[in-house]
C-alpha cells in the first residue's frame, strides 16, 4: 500500500476521532439543556473509531493513535517504517479538529472554550483526582485498549469484525476515565484541545503522551507472549491478516 494512502487515511481517521469525540463534549456543553451528557461523548469516541476503522482501517490499519501505533509496534504488528509518519499524521490530523472544531463552536455568541475538551490532572482533572490517580487510569485503560485491539485482530479472532469490540473499548474506557482525566488514551487526541486550550494544558501534556505509549508499550509486550506469533498484520478490521 502506497505510504500517502497510508498517511492520509491516519490523518482523516484521527481528524474524525477528535472532531467527533470532542466536538461532542465541547457542543453539547454549549447547550445543557439538549445535552447528551457524558455518556453521550463516550459513545461518540467509540462511534467514531467504529466507523473510520471501517473506512480506512484497510488502508493503514486504522490507528488513529500514537500509542496504538506504538503498541502494535512493540507487539510486531507495526513496521519500522510506518511508526513515525503514522504518528506525525495523527498528530497534525487531531490539531485540525481543533481547529475546525474551535471555528465552529466560537460562532456562538458569548462562547468560553474553557478547557475546550482538553485532558487534565489536579485542578484541570473533571473530578480533581490527583496525579497518581490519573497515571494509574490512563496507564491502566490504555493498556487494556491495546489488549483488546491485538487480541481481537490475532489468529481465531473472528474475521471483519475487530472494528465493532474496539469501538466499544474505547466507549467504555471513556464511561469509567472521564471524570478522572477527561479521557486521553491517545496522545494525539491529547494535544489537539490543548493547542487551543493552552497554558495549564499544554504544560500538564507530557502525562497525556509519556503514560498511554508506556501503557500501549506494555501490552504489546505482553501480547507477544500471550497470542500466537504470526506475520505482521497492517490491517485491523477489513483483513486482519493482510500485509
């Protein structure tokens, strides 16, 4: 597969991730009153993988995710060569979520972006949980993303299928973590509502992209003891076992 295509599909993959997920959490609370509250916004984030990695998961794996990129890596599942321009694409996808998200949501008068669906810990944490606290969440949900993410796309998994369990993950990671972070698991998804929120937010960052790749890390590690060895797999939904 063409490396552009590649590029491109993480790029478009991640853009509808952050503008769908945050735009929910951002639009909904410009309107309490027809919100859909924090449930909604999780099912949002899992909607919007489900129906990308279904679009182009066949083209690049359907990532969307430094830390799934590093994860699958770690796991054999990535190559060498796909790491950084998936990343630099996921990154730049997610800042112009924001930015297009910020455009639209600014068109309200007498907008405040707040924290503008940013991530946080302390003060910036939803619930104030502390820094332990969220280390110990995004550590522990991300691991169990990428659990989920190898385990469902190996030998004996059910065929076509991964995009549907994978988008429940991520549903249901975001309905326990996001009144303790706010839900980052992905690095990218991070910095995008940073860039926008600034400060405080940019400087409490390093959490939001040291802890998931060291989670994601984790679990690739394990899977390569815990799931048949098997040849490199790129593609996460359409055929797993391609190259």
């Amino acid at each position: 597969m063409d490396m552009s295509r590649r590029v491109g599909a993480e790029f478009f993959g991640t853009f509808w991730l952050v503008f769908g997920g945050c735009g929910a959490a951002v639009l909904a609370a410009a309107f309490p009153a027809l919100g859909i509250g924090f449930v909604g916004v999780a099912f949002a984030f899992g909607l919007t993988v489900l129906t990308m990695a279904y679009a182009v998961g066949h083209i690049s794996g359907g990532h969307f995710n430094p830390a799934v990129t590093v994860g699958l890596w770690v796991a054999g599942r990535c190559a060498n060569k796909h790491v950084i321009p998936y990343i630099v694409a996921q990154v730049i996808g997610a800042v112009a979520a924001a930015a297009v998200l910020w455009l639209v949501a600014s068109g309200k008068p007498g907008w405040v972006p707040g924290g503008f669906a940013s991530n946080g810990y302390g003060d910036l944490s939803p619930g104030k949980y502390g820094l332990v606290s969220c280390v110990v969440m995004e550590f522990t949900m991300t691991f169990f993303f990428l659990l989920i993410i190898v385990g469902t796309t190996s030998k004996g998994a059910a065929t076509g299928f991964a995009g549907i369990p994978i988008g429940l993950a991520l549903t249901l990671i975001h309905l326990v973590s996001i009144p303790v972070t706010n839900t980052s698991v992905n690095p990218a998804r991070s910095t995008g509502p940073a860039m926008f929120a600034g400060g405080e937010y940019v400087a409490q960052l390093w959490l939001f992209w040291v802890v998931p790749l060291l989670g994601a890390a984790a679990a690739g590690l394990l899977s390569r003891w815990m799931y048949e060895s098997e040849p490199l797999i790129e593609t996460i939904v359409i055929e797993e076992r391609s190259v």
